[in-house]
C-alpha cells in the first residue's frame, strides 16, 4: 500500500520526487505481488477501492493514476487515508 501526500505542501520537486519514487517502486512489483495507492490532500484519492495484481495492466493503469491524480494541492490531513488503509487491507 502505498500512500502519498499531494497537499501544497509537496508543490514542485517534493511531489516530483515523491511520484518517481513510486514509480520505480511499482516497477519493482512481482506479478504475484499486490499493491494500491491511496494519494491525500484534505480529500483521499483510491487508485483502487481493493489490493489489485501487480499485471503489467494494473501497472499501466496505475502509472497513468498518478499521472492525472498526482496534483499538489489542499490541506493535509492524514487520518482520513489511515482510516481508508485499514478498511482495504
């Protein structure tokens, strides 16, 4: 389970950073491996609302996720991606 900040606060090179460095992760995954992403700002964004496959498909989709939902923007608040990690896993 990967979970990211995308408040204001990670504008720029924290949030350039950060995306690369998930990037590189899912890479890494194993077809046998599961994964998710949950990004958070004052609002939480689910890549997937259950664990998914680590497919070459999933990894496609999940890259082209990130691409379109990693935007710095909001406020933070990190008890409502907590609440969403335990309901999923």
């Amino acid at each position: 389970m990967f979970v990211v900040d995308i408040s204001a606060s990670m504008k720029g090179t924290p949030l350039d950073n950060t995306k690369n460095a998930l990037l590189t992760s899912l890479s890494q995954l194993s077809a046998q491996d599961t994964f998710n992403i949950i990004a958070f700002n004052g609002t939480v964004y689910l890549f997937s609302s259950s664990m998914e496959r680590a497919t070459e498909e999933a990894i496609l989709n999940a890259t082209t996720w990130v691409d379109t939902n990693f935007i710095a923007n909001g406020d933070t608040n990190i008890m409502l991606p907590l609440t969403q990690v335990i309901v999923i896993c």
